[in-house]
C-alpha cells in the first residue's frame, strides 16, 4: 500500500471514529485525547490530518451528502424516493451520516458550522423539477417547497424513530413516502413506484457490485 493510500484510509478511519464519539457522548463532551485514545493515534498524528475537532466536525459535515446505491431509474421521481429509502437504510449502519444530523440538531455545533440540510434541499430540488418537467409530478407542485418541507420530515422521522421499540427507519420512511406520494405524483407514475423499505438494500448491492452510481 503506498503512503498516500495509508493516508486516505487514515484519514477515513479518523473520521469514522470522531462521527462514533459524536454520536455517543455530543459534540460538547468529545475530546481530543478521548479520539486518539480510542484510534490508537498520537496528537501529531492526528493533527496531520485535523488539526482541531472544530475541522474534525466539518470533515463528518462535508460527507454528509451522499447519493451512494443511487442508480439511474426510467422514472426522475422513482430516483427521488430510492434516495430517501437509501439514506433511511444507510444512516444506522453508517456513523458519518449519524453524527452529520447530531451535529446539525446540536445548537452548539450548528451554531458553530450550519448544516447540510440546505444542500439536501437543492439537491431533491434538482431532482423533482426534472420528475415535473417530465410529468411525473403534479402541476400545481412546487419543487423547492416539497424539497424543503420533506428534508424536514425526514429529519423529524428520524429523530422520532431512534426513540421507538420496534420501529425501523426504512420503514417509517416507506409510510411517510406512502402518506406523501398521492398528493405529489400524478396517477400514472405513482402506481408504478416501489417505496418498499428493503429496496435499498438491493440497490446498494447493485450499485457496489458494478461500482456504479449516480453522480
């Protein structure tokens, strides 16, 4: 492996282990020494990479819009909920896109970086105002406003789920996907849209076997 692969994966490795300490302790109560402590790093070692957990908390920020398992779909608006059920299936398996919405919810932290949610916003924007030009979404819809209100479904899904027993996050999405889509879709598209809460899974699987995926 060459010094720059080591690196990379370093560097990765370092920001999987402070998105875990976001997620279990705050951004507040994570610590420097705590990090290297767990990563088996030095204080140089890590600051080769970050040099503060101000810039540890901006590299879990800056992963956090992803369209991994994304795959181009006959249907823009079928693309448009594969990404919800994506992220609703990746999130509890992937520390990064956890503490990415702990940061954002965090006031300190929030405070200190912002969030994400405004580059969601734009990109499920992009998105549906292609599904309407096509006709998949009803006239009278406005794409920015449907992003906007559902980022903060989404979000609220979220938050409220990881505080219930017997509920998963791809299937509370599924439902609110369900609830939302009638009011969104036009009757020819929506009838054709698969919003099952394990679709996700085989599209990752998909996506990481041929390596490809939406950009």
């Amino acid at each position: 492996m060459s010094r720059q692969e080591r690196s990379i994966r370093t560097r990765a490795a370092i920001l999987e282990a402070a998105a875990r300490l976001f997620n279990e302790f705050g951004y507040e109560a994570t610590t420097i020494g705590v990090l290297t402590e767990r990563i088996g790093l030095t204080r140089g070692g890590l600051y080769f990479h970050f040099t503060s957990k101000e810039q540890l908390a901006r590299g879990v920020l800056d992963e956090a819009v992803t369209v991994e398992g994304l795959r181009p779909q006959a249907l823009k608006l079928q693309e448009w909920v594969d990404l919800a059920l994506l992220i609703a299936y990746r999130l509890p398996r992937e520390p990064i896109l956890g503490a990415a919405i702990q940061l954002s919810v965090d006031p300190t932290a929030r405070g200190l970086f912002g969030t994400r949610w405004p580059d969601w916003i734009a990109l499920q924007t992009e998105m549906l105002a292609e599904a309407k030009q096509r006709g998949e979404v009803l006239p009278h819809i406005d794409p920015a406003t449907l992003a906007r209100l559902f980022v903060g479904a989404w979000t609220g899904v979220q938050l409220v789920t990881g505080t219930l027993e017997n509920r998963t996050l791809p299937d509370e999405i599924s439902s609110l996907l369900d609830l939302l889509l009638p009011s969104v879709a036009s009757d020819a598209v929506r009838t054709t849209l698969d919003t099952s809460p394990s679709r996700a899974v085989h599209l990752l699987a998909q996506a990481r076997g041929s390596g490809d995926t939406c950009d």
